[in-house]
C-alpha cells in the first residue's frame, strides 16, 4: 500500500478509536512512511522466496546461516511502527493510556465540582438551620 493510503487509513482508524487531533498528522505522515517501507520489504522477500533463513558467506569464505535479512528489516519496520501506532492510541495499551488520561482530567473536575456542591448544600443547610432558630 502506498503512503497516501497508509495515512487515509490511520486518519479513519484514529477517528474511528476517538483519538485523532490535527497535531497528530506529522506523527501519521511518519507511521505512514514506515508502513510503505515495510508493505515494500515485505514484497521483496516474498519476490526472493528464500526463506526465513539464508547462507551468508562472510569475507573469510565462511558459509554460515544466518536470518534473512530482509525479514530482520521488516521486523524493525514493523516495531518502529508498533510504537507510533501504540502513541496515536491504536493499540490497546495505548487507547486505555489515553483514555485513562482523559478520564482521570475528568474525574478531578467531577470531584472538584461535587466538592463545590457539597460546600454550597452545607452552607444553605447551616443558612436554614440559623434562619429557622
């Protein structure tokens, strides 16, 4: 897939989650350029066919047998990715992070706002009970 659809994709997919903010864009440009990459290996080593593994001779004349180092660059890909999707909150670690974040601002202002209350009812209460002596 290309970037231009890699970033199309991840915009809905943050809208979808409830997790999407235009700052957000340069991160998504930036996933989205890792998903091409990777989309672009992945292509390569299934071309190749060799396998998971490979020989390797190294400048000794030693045949050794190594990862294929195709797949070695998709997994990079794939875990540089991982982290800027986890950070747009399109993982589940990272949804229950930001809405744990969102909750908790939530909650302060819930408690602060039921503290207010409970000052003002004790206040009209004290009022009642000094105006009906």
């Amino acid at each position: 897939m290309k970037k231009r659809a890699w970033k199309t994709k991840i915009k809905k997919a943050c809208r979808d989650a409830g997790t999407y903010m235009p700052y957000f864009d340069a991160p998504i440009d930036a996933l989205a350029g890792i998903l091409e990459c990777r989309d672009q290996v992945e292509e390569l080593y299934r071309e190749e066919g060799e396998g998971p593994i490979v020989e390797y001779t190294n400048k000794n004349g030693s045949t050794n047998m190594v990862k294929n180092p195709l797949l070695v660059t998709w997994d990079d890909l794939n875990k540089s990715a991982l982290t800027y999707w986890r950070d747009l909150g399109l993982t589940p670690a990272g949804l229950k992070k930001i809405r744990e974040d969102t909750f908790r601002k939530e909650q302060e202002k819930s408690a602060s706002d039921n503290l207010f209350e409970r000052l003002q009812n004790a206040r009209a209460a004290r009022e009642e009970k000094n105006g009906s002596v």
